[in-house]
C-alpha cells in the first residue's frame, strides 16, 4: 500500500505497540524504532516531539490521566510521534491521549493545548521536534528520574533494559530542555509549532474565476 493512501498506517493496532505508563519517552523511541523496522522509507517523515517548557509545567487536555470531563493534566514534560507523510497530511500518535490513535495534527493541538493566551506564561508550551533517524541514534535513559532517593520505583519500568547510546547512558534531559540552540532537534513556541506542520489546503483549487 502506497504511504500516499489515506488508508495507511505506520502502527494499524495500538494494542501492538509497546507501552509503559509514564515513560512517554520510551514509548516514543519504541515506535520510532517498530518504523525503522516495518516502514524504513517512512522513518526520515516522522518526528518524536518533547513538550515542555523552563519551568516544566506544561497543561495538556484529553490526556488518559487527566482529570474532569476535559481530561486536563499537568505535566513537567510529554513526548508524542508524528508522521509528516507530506504537506498537507501530518498524523499524531499519542498513546496517552484519548483522542483518536493516530489523531490529525490540527484537531490534535486544538484540543490537547488549545491556546496559549488564556495561560500564564509559566505554563506556555514548548516543543522540541526531533526526526526519528536522530532520536534512535541520540536518545539515551538510565530511568534516574522514575526514582525516588531510597532507589525504589515512582513507576515500574519497562521489562526491557534501558536505552543507552555509545556516548551516554542518560541524554533525557537535553530532549527536555526548550532552550533554542541547544540540544537536538528544533525548538518551537506552540504558534510557530502549528504553522510549521499545519498546512490548510488551498480552497482556491479548483474553483473557477468569475470574469
């Protein structure tokens, strides 16, 4: 089936791709790797996203933990994947999200971070946009961060052992860092964020000129 096709899907059962609560950025490196491993021509269109901002409180809606009929949630960070097949077609994948799985990236942002205006700007969103390629090859976690100081787990950790690179053993935190300039990837405000992988369609298209 052609990535061209409305139909396609890099992940087409949820149920199939691995999962631990509270370690988004794990489930995130796992997807990024099941593409490089089923759909490797799609990997270079797809993206692991941080969102998170100086003081690490960043408010998100529609999110599984959330509370209230809205689902709102505050968190210090959050990782999601996005697959930009092209210009006009840019898919989200959350699994911690109970909009749709994938869900389209507008409706999305919408309803996951509505507006900055309405926020203090202590709780405005940042993104840190990462190509998959990149992400498998620099993202590393010893889990420090899911212990508390006796050493015991805030979460259980994934079965598998943690994902270390050649150069380090524990990168989290430079995903999480929204200072432009530093660390990988590209850094956005949520309004440049949405004009960079939103693209409405040209409604003059098609239409015919009245003379």
């Amino acid at each position: 089936m052609s990535t061209n096709d409305a139909n396609f899907m890099l992940f087409p059962n949820i149920n199939d791709c691995s999962y631990v609560s509270c370690y988004c950025e794990e489930n995130v490196w796992k997807l990024c790797e099941q593409v490089k491993k089923t759909h490797p021509s799609e990997l270079s269109k797809c993206y692991a996203v941080f969102v998170s901002n100086e003081r690490r409180t960043v408010p998100l809606w529609r999110q599984k933990a959330g509370r209230g009929d809205e689902k709102l949630v505050i968190w210090d960070y959050h990782v999601f994947f996005m697959h930009n097949p092209s210009p006009n077609r840019c898919l989200v994948f959350d699994l911690d999200t109970t909009l749709p799985f994938p869900t389209y990236f507008h409706k999305y942002v919408t309803e996951t971070f509505r507006s900055d205006y309405a926020l203090t700007s202590e709780h405005h969103r940042f993104f840190r946009v990462i190509p998959a390629e990149k992400y498998l090859a620099e993202f590393s976690s010893d889990r420090r961060h899911m212990r508390r100081p006796d050493g015991s787990w805030i979460k259980p950790p994934p079965s598998y052992p943690p994902i270390q690179t050649n150069a380090s053993t524990h990168s989290l935190d430079d995903f999480i860092c929204m200072k432009p300039g530093k660390g990988p990837g590209a850094v956005y405000d949520l309004l440049h964020f949405v004009q960079q992988f939103y693209k409405p369609p040209d409604r003059n298209i098609g239409t015919k000129t009245q003379n």
